[in-house]
C-alpha cells in the first residue's frame, strides 16, 4: 500500500482527488486529504472511507504538517505558492517526493543537489499553466528538431474563461479559480518577451493596455496579455535563439480595457489598508481614488472624465453592471484596495449553480524547414462538467494525478527539481489526457 498526501483542496483540487480516489483500488493507494475548511472535502470522499481519509490541518502549523508528512510516501502540495517552500523543505528533510502546480520558486533551486543525492524527485509546474502549457509546447517543438526545423517565433496563451453558454454578463469572466490571483495578476515585476530579436518590457500599469487579438476557431477573438516572464522559458525549451517568444493569458474581448479602469485608479493596489468603514458604499469607495477637483461631480462622471473615458461606452458599462456607482456597502473595513473590489466581484463574477467555465489553449510555432517558413496553430478547449469539476480543475488536477501514479510506479528515472519538459513525463501525460477528453487540435498553416 502506498500512500499520498493531499495538502489543500481548494476549487482547484476536486478532479485530482477524484483521479487519486478512482485509481486507488487498483493502484494500491490510500490518499489522506489535509485542508483546513474541512466539510467540503468531507463530501468529496463521502463513499470511499476505504481508501481517502479527511484531515483537519492548518498547514501554517510547523509541526503539524511536518509530522503528516513523515506518514506518507508521496506528497501532493495544493496549498498557495508561498507555502510551497515551506513543503518542499519538510520533503527533503523527511526524504519525501512531492508534485506542485506551481511555478518553481527560485529558492528552491539551490536545493536542487541535495534532493538528488536524497533520491527525490519534486515535479513542478504541473498543473495546466503552468503544466499542460509546456508539454504540449515540448511535444511539438521536440518533433520540429527532429525534423531539423529552425524554430522563428514561439507564442502561446491560455485563459481560464467561461463557457459561451453560461456567458450573461457584458464582462464575460466568471471565477473558475482563486479570485485573488485574478485580481493581482501581473503585479510585481515588468512582463517580458522577445518579438524580431528586440527585447519588450510592459510594467504593470499599461500590461491591460497592450494586448493581442487572438482567434480560436469557433469561438471568436480573444485578448492576450503578457505573462510576467517570458524570456527565461526561451532556455528551458531548447530555443534560446528564437528571434520571437511570448507567453500570454487570454480574456474575452473587452475585459481587459475595462479592468485597465481599475488598474489605473488604484483599486487593485495590496500594499496598504483602506481607512473606509464597512459601510462606506462602493461609490465612496471609488470616490476615494479620485483626485480633489473631482469629488463636485457625481462619481460616474468624474470617474469617466478622469480616465478618458466614454461615459456611454463599453467600460462604463461593464463597470455600471458591478453596480460601483450605487449605494451597496464595501462590508469590510480595513482591507487593502485590491481585497476590498475582489470582495465585490467574488459576488459578481460567481459560477451558478448551473454554469460551466471553460479552459482555452492556443500555441503558434513559425519555423522554417526546407527552405518555407510555416505555422503550426495548437488550440487546447475544455469546458467544466458542473461547478465541482470544472474546466479549471480538470486541466490542474489531472496532470497531477497522472504525474503521481508515474512517479510512485518508477516511470520517472530523473530526480531533484523537474519540470514536465521531457518525453518520460510529456508523452504518458499527454496521452493519458487524450483518452479523457483533454487534447490539442492542430492545424499546420503555410506563411
């Protein structure tokens, strides 16, 4: 019997857990599943008693996270990115393997040595972005090299999106996944790529700004938006000499010149607390962001004059549809700008009960072979089955628990810090992902 450990079980989670319970049986496995809001997970496992275990756990707790994990062979950590660390650090200690979806953080790499000489193996960037996004890339590109191809422009985005049935608000956007990394999205660091060999930087307040029109077939155009780096992949994927490589994260048409309002406000902001009480309206709170000689005007009126914008255009539209203009309270006091709107879109933005949200893909390769340049166009589409098992948590989750079973089975002969940019871990994950409706359409195109 071999046995994992499920750190947190978010919104994200409900498909890995599904998988991990599914193949237990036949696997050999007994998942224990640790999470601090503990009633949903007890629902999700509600039935399989003999083979998944809810425990309750605040994973802040040292020593009782540590001791958890000593119990188990393999660990699966879907707690928040800056509890990883922490984990990762228990694991070496504890000479455990672990599977993060999450972007390797660069205090992990020093300890890179000493989890091989452990005989470890942490697999990171396992979810869909990152995860799917670079096995899919790595497939592609590993068959163009073969071919002798010369790699010219790499470009890929992906969006966690809402199904087009279940689209009824001028936003088109509903939350299929923590809503705070939404909101901050972005923020920290200038976004960086490459495009015909010159370097571009966008910092934050003009990223909503610069966006790409990108069309899927049969679902319309979408807007891309730089992702925080894209240079340091151009290494990771072999092509460190392509003239032009990209990574984006795809909204529907419009979204992001509306949330361009809020960036240019404040209102997404985390650095300090608002002095606002709690029930001060979101009128007030906009008011607050406004310059003096604004606050004559009524709010809408001076928050369209101040950013420029038309006050019967499209932004105002969306932004009047999140009732921002009215008299509903903020709720909370003491939260920072960004906490205090995602309180209010967490409202809006909710699946219901009967929705779907729907995860989209795309990569375009340009390489020259044979003396013609051509295009490869990749389109990844998935759509949630309910609101349990999303889209979002399907494409997260699933690469995970295929991961897992190939890492406690012995398919993966690499140890210390991996990413899934390999044939031993690309090609069974990919494969696998097919036969549960999770695959790639490609379309080879001349130029």
């Amino acid at each position: 019997m071999r046995t994992i450990l499920l750190l947190g079980a978010g919104r994200s989670a409900s498909s890995l857990l599904k998988y991990l319970i599914d193949h237990a049986p036949e696997q050999e496995w007994r998942v224990t599943v640790a999470e601090r809001a503990i009633a949903h997970v007890r629902e999700l496992t509600r039935g399989h008693d003999d083979v998944a275990t809810p425990v309750e756990l605040d994973a802040t707790h040292a020593e009782a996270r540590a001791a958890l994990i000593a119990k188990h062979d393999l660990v699966i950590s879907m707690l928040p990115a800056f509890m990883h660390m922490d984990v990762l650090k228990d694991c070496l200690r504890l000479k455990k393997n672990v599977i993060t979806p999450s972007y390797v953080p660069d205090a992990l790499w020093p300890l890179d040595a000493e989890f091989r000489k452990a005989g470890l193996t942490v697999l990171n960037e396992m979810g869909v972005d990152p995860g799917i996004d670079h096995m899919s890339a790595m497939r592609i590109l590993d068959a163009l090299r073969a071919k002798g191809a010369r790699m010219e422009a790499f470009e890929s985005y992906c969006g966690g999106l809402v199904a087009p049935e279940s689209d009824d608000n001028p936003w088109g956007y509903k939350f299929s996944w923590n809503p705070r990394n939404v909101v901050l999205a972005g923020q920290g660091t200038a976004a960086r790529y490459i495009h015909d060999g010159e370097l571009k930087y966008i910092p934050y307040h003009t990223l909503y700004q610069r966006t790409t029109r990108v069309e899927l077939p049969g679902l319309g155009g979408f807007d891309g938006y730089a992702n925080r780096d894209s240079l340091k992949y151009r290494e990771i994927y072999g092509i460190s000499g392509i003239p032009t490589m990209k990574r984006g994260t795809l909204r529907k048409g419009g979204f992001c010149e509306a949330w361009d309002a809020f960036v240019q406000l404040g209102c997404t902001e985390d650095g300090y607390a608002m002095e606002l009480p709690a029930d001060a309206t979101w009128a007030e709170y906009l008011r607050s962001f406004l310059p003096e000689n604004a606050t004559g005007r009524d709010v809408r009126s001076a928050t369209a004059q101040y950013l420029g914008l038309d006050p019967e255009g499209a932004v105002m539209e969306r932004l009047d549809w999140l009732e921002l203009f009215g008299n509903g309270t903020i709720g909370k006091a003491g939260l920072t700008p960004a906490a205090t709107l995602q309180r209010l879109l967490e409202q809006k933005w909710e699946l219901g009960p009967n929705d779907k949200d729907m995860l989209v893909m795309w990569h375009r390769f340009r390489y020259a072979l044979e003396g013609r340049s051509r295009e490869i166009h990749a389109a990844l589409v998935v759509k949630g089955l309910d609101t349990t098992y999303t889209a979002m948590a399907r494409t997260v989750g699933l690469p995970m628990g295929i991961g897992a079973k190939l890492l406690l089975n012995g398919k993966i002969s690499e140890r210390g810090v991996l990413l899934p940019l390999k044939p031993e871990l690309y090609d069974p994950i990919l494969d696998e992902l097919a036969t549960l409706g999770i695959a790639f359409t490609e379309k080879v195109v001349a130029v």
